[in-house]
C-alpha cells in the first residue's frame, strides 16, 4: 500500500517513537503490522489527547445523541467517557459515531454518586448543565483545574442528585426565543470552549502523561489490526509467558 512518507522518513519516525519511549522493543512486532500512514495518524492524535477534560453522561437514552456525544469528544481530543445509564441501555448509534468511539476510554458506572466520588477522587471539580439563575456562562467557568462536565437526559436533564453533588453549574448563553439546546449540540459547543480555553490555562498538564501516552498508543495499535493479526500476535505473546 502507498504511503506519503518515503521510507528513510518513516524508519527515522518509527526511531523516533522508540526515542521517546511510546514504545519499546516488545511492541515492534505490532509496530510493523501497521501502515505508516496510520502509525503518524495515531501519533498525532496522541499529542492531542487529554484528560483534563472529561465528560460525564447522565441518562443520556438516544442513541443519535449518544453517538454524537462520543464524536465530539474525539473531534476536541478529549479522551474520558463517564457513563451512567438511565432507562435505556448505552448503545451509540455506529452511522453516528463513526467508529469515534473505538478510540475512547468509556467508564460505565452504576450511578450518579458513584461516578462523581470516582471522578472528585481523581482530582476533577465537576459541574453540571442547567439553565438556572446560578449557572455560569460557559466561557467564563473556571479551568484553572482539572474539570468534569456533566451532562443529562434529554428530557429531564441533570438530575436533581447530579446538581447537589456537583461543585456548581454552567449554561450556554442563548439569545433566542428557545432556551435550549439538543444534548449533543450542547455536549459540542461546551466541550470547544473548555477545551480551547484549558489548552491555554494549564500548558503541559492539558496532555497526556508518558505513561498515558504510552498505554494508549499500544492499545489504539493492537485495534488497528484486523483480527487475524490481533489474535495472532496475542497467541504469540502467550506462548512466551
């Protein structure tokens, strides 16, 4: 298959990833599998990740707005998914994500208390969607730390349980006649605003530790391969253990 990239071009960037320490001797055989295109595809979108920023869906049950959730987080490089379910199951429509979610983390979580003391123990200050007198606009909330956005059912929004647990409130000013918007159209527009404005506010820490990188840059290698490979090389790891 063709390639964009010469072939010194590509044995300096595969040396350069081993450099940098994104992989290591016992991933060189997964290293090889994959086109050269894909290998830098992968890595540049790596370099965009984050987990400073992370979404929490609440009883989020159509599964349009499922999939469209799970596409934005991946179009703004935001890597975390949390998870809990309301009356129906979480199942992302596949025309609508686009395989986006293939590339994500998804946490699954039994309930809202759950996932707010998961999330406030790793560090995040956590706030929810609503449209109240005490929300704040979206641009100006503060990003200063790692942040959670919390995000509810479609009908019903965040719950009440979500909003008493949550460190505040935030809304996306609007200035028409209709004082809402859909989920995901909502999920969108507040996940590039955090976004652009954490990148400036925190430097470094927006991105993904080494360790992080490294993780993940192994996982989305082993689910570029097509099944045969996988399962090949997986049998192959077994058999040395």
């Amino acid at each position: 298959m063709s390639s964009i990239y010469s072939q010194s071009e590509y044995l300096h960037f595969v040396s350069e990833l081993f450099e940098q320490g994104i992989v290591d001797e016992k991933d060189r055989e997964i290293v090889e599998f994959i086109i050269p295109d894909r290998l830098k595809r992968l890595y540049d979108v790596l370099n965009e990740r984050t987990r400073y920023i992370s979404i929490l869906l609440e009883a989020v049950d159509d599964g349009h707005n499922q999939a469209a959730v799970l596409r934005s987080a991946d179009a703004f490089g935001i890597q975390d998914i949390t998870i809990v379910t309301g009356r129906a199951p979480f199942a992302p429509n596949d025309l609508v994500t686009r395989s986006a979610d293939k590339w994500l983390t998804l946490h699954h979580q039994p309930n809202i208390e759950t996932a707010i003391s998961d999330l406030r123990q790793k560090g995040y200050q956590i706030y929810a969607s609503q449209l109240c007198d005490e929300a704040v606009p979206i641009e100006e909330l503060e990003v200063s730390k790692p942040t959670v956005l919390i995000f509810g059912n479609e009908h019903s929004g965040v719950s009440k349980k979500a909003t008493e647990l949550a460190d505040g409130t935030f809304m996306i000013p609007m200035k028409g006649f209709v004082q809402s918007l859909n989920i995901s159209v909502a999920a969108a527009l507040a996940m590039r605003e955090v976004t652009e404005r954490a990148k400036k506010a925190a430097g470094e820490q927006y991105y993904l530790t080494m360790k992080e990188k490294r993780e993940l840059f192994r996982e989305w290698m082993m689910k570029s391969l097509n099944k045969r490979l996988r399962k090949m090389i997986i049998q192959k790891r077994e058999s040395r253990n």
